[in-house]
C-alpha cells in the first residue's frame, strides 16, 4: 500500500493559486478581496431593507428595478457604487465611504 503525503492548507493554496508574490497569486487576492467587499456591501443592503421591513419586490420598486436584481445586489453580484447609493437612497439612508487617499465621500 502506498504511503499518502498530506499536504497543509497553505501548500494546497500554493498549488492551485500560485506561490505568494506571483502575478497569478495576487491576481486571484486581488479578486477575492473584491468578491468578499462586495459580499459585505450586499448584506449592509440586505440588513437595511430587513430593518425597513421591506421585502426586495417593494425595494426593487422604490429602486425601479426587478426583485431578482435585488437578488443579485444582496447577494453581492454586479455591484456598482451607483447600485449601492440607490439602493440606500431608495431607503432614505445617507450613505458615505471613506476612501484611501481622498478621505470620506457622501454619496
């Protein structure tokens, strides 16, 4: 029977993403850190229409768009800082970002 060599979590990803300070590597953080931002934009959306009480067929009206793209903003998917600053304003949130190297930013 052959011996089995396991491998760590950190060599898997070495194996599958590239080694720390490739282009391919960072490419792929990159990319992730901008699924997980967005992620985290759509559940802020989510908990403020749930805080409203509004189910995402009344947001999806008050945005003049479908429930099924509200779907898709909660769920972090196609996400613009125009999509965010509508879906806030449709539910009279102020909305501000603090961006590196400018500073806050009122949308």
């Amino acid at each position: 029977m052959a011996k089995m060599k396991f491998k760590s979590a950190n060599e898997l990803i070495d194996d599958v993403w590239g080694k720390v300070g490739t282009a391919e590597r960072d490419a792929m953080e990159a990319q992730l850190k901008e699924e997980i931002q967005a992620y985290h934009a759509g559940e802020a959306i989510k908990k403020a229409r749930m805080s409203k009480h509004l189910t995402q067929e009344q947001l999806g009206e008050m945005m003049g768009v479908k429930r099924a793209q509200v779907s898709r903003i909660e769920k972090g998917h196609n996400l613009t800082l125009s999509t965010i600053s509508r879906a806030f304003k449709a539910m009279g949130i102020g909305v501000s970002l603090e961006i590196a190297g400018i500073g806050k930013v009122e949308l």
